[in-house]
C-alpha cells in the first residue's frame, strides 16, 4: 500500500448549540470540526498504514478555516494534507467532485477513502462522483475493512489485480459482504472503528508536515466560469420550527383515543 488517500469536510459540531439565519450558520458562534463519518475513514486509513505501511493525504476542498481540520488530521497521523481554495464551490457537489478528482488524480492513490455522508447538509455523493470520475470501484457503508491479496483474503480473483479491499458493508439492519480490486473507494459508516484524539508530539509534529493550497485555475477550473456554472445554490436556510408544548389527554381509553384523533384532525392536519 503506497498511498491512501482521505477526503475531509469540515463541518460544524452537532453536539454544539449553532445560530441558524437566513444567510447560514452564523460561523462566529459554531464549533467547526473534521465531519463525524470522515474521522472513521481517517482513523481506517491510519490503521491500514501502521499494518501494511504507506503515505497517508487527506484533501479537502474549502475556505481558509479549514486548514484547522487538516491541521487535527496531520496531528492524529496523516502524512500530508491538501486544500483546494474554493472559492464557494462546496454547495455545488458536481463542480466540487471535478475539483476533488483534478487534485487526486496525480496522486495515483491505492485506496480512496471518505465518509458515508456529512452532517451539515446530510450529502453523501460527493465522495461516489470522485470514484466514477476516476472511474473507481465503490462500496459504500463500510463497518469492517480488509485490504490483500485474492489469497490473503480468500476472494475470486478479478482483472488480474494485485491488491483487494475485503468490505462488510451497513445494508439497512444487516450486513453485505463486498470484495474490490484495488484501487478503490470506500466510504465509511458509523462503527467501522474508535477514532483517535491528536497527542501533544502529533500536534507539535504536525506544524512541519506538507500542507499544499491548491487553486482552482491549478487544476484547470478558471475560477469565475466555475461560480457562473454552479448548478446548485442555497438561497435560505432557515431553523426547525419551534416545538409547541405537549397536551395531555385525559379520560378513558376511548376518551384519550377520541381526543387523540381529534387533535390529528383539526390540529396537526394528518388524517
């Protein structure tokens, strides 16, 4: 295994309170931190380097801030990092996925590795776009991950490839059981592994590791036909409405039930 390469969005915490207006996130008030899912798919990456060896990249595509993200990934383990400088082009997952597979292309990765989706907008095909741009293999939803050879893993041979990657893949409550030649993508689901924290050493170390801003017209995207082309734009983005409070409805059995159908009738409009 040569190269392993890691796509990381930054997005915002979850777990944290965030200000929603018309324009955004209000950036000010918001933790931002590497998305949930791609933390597993850098934590796999690490892991396949400390058993087979390799370099491991991680990319992302996006504004300044999210060099902090790659920074926590250099820290953690990663070997090297690359931003795209984006110019907005992260609402647009078919201008991003161009972006993405421009920059990775050269890299010639043995594995491609990506979260299942990110948190902030719930999209997950952003990482699949790069794999049919590079014209990769794909599984998706990966909780168990096993790179070799046909005879290490005890596959059919295919295409006469050097290298499989053995997936147990997330399929709604059950497992399938998936073998690629590689190289290939995998995206990474909820339980593939245990996440590490960055140390004190890694973080001083990661301060001298390769961090390479990459801009758009770099990779042959002129940066004002890429913003007139985008084919997705957020107008607004407004919060959940607020919860009203509860009701409680008493009576008998058949009271409560009357009272609950009402209720869907005339309140909440469902029946």
């Amino acid at each position: 295994m040569q190269t392993i390469v890691v796509l990381l969005k930054q997005t915002f915490d979850t777990e944290e309170k965030i200000t929603v207006t018309p324009q955004g996130v209000e950036e000010r008030d918001a933790k931002l931190v590497i998305n949930p899912y791609d933390e597993y798919a850098l934590e796999e990456a690490l892991r396949l380097k400390e058993r087979v060896g390799g370099n491991v990249v991680v990319v992302t595509c996006g504004p300044e801030r999210a060099q902090e993200s790659l920074r926590t990934a250099l820290a953690v383990g990663a070997d090297e990092a690359i931003r795209i400088d984006s110019a907005g082009l992260e609402a647009d997952s078919h201008l991003l996925s161009a972006a993405l597979a421009a920059v990775i292309a050269p890299l010639a990765p043995d594995l491609l590795l990506a979260g299942l989706f990110a948190v902030d907008s719930g999209s997950g095909s952003v990482a699949l776009q790069v794999a049919e741009r590079l014209g990769l293999p794909h599984a998706s939803a990966a909780v168990k991950l096993a790179v070799g050879s046909a005879a290490e893993l005890g596959v059919d041979p295919i295409g006469g490839a050097a290298a499989y990657a053995l997936v147990e893949r997330d399929v709604e409550g059950d497992t399938e059981t998936v073998a690629l030649p590689l190289p290939a993508l995998i995206t990474a689901q909820q339980g593939l592994n245990e996440p590490r924290y960055p140390s004190l050493p890694g973080i001083m170390k990661a301060k001298r590791k390769p961090l390479r801003i990459v801009a758009l017209d770099e990779i042959g995207l002129n940066e004002d036909d890429a913003i007139a082309s985008i084919r997705t734009r957020r107008t607004h983005l407004y919060p959940p409405p607020p919860r009203a409070a509860g009701k409680r409805i008493g009576g008998s059995a058949a009271e409560q039930a009357f009272g609950l159908v009402k209720l869907l009738q005339d309140e909440a409009k469902v029946l």
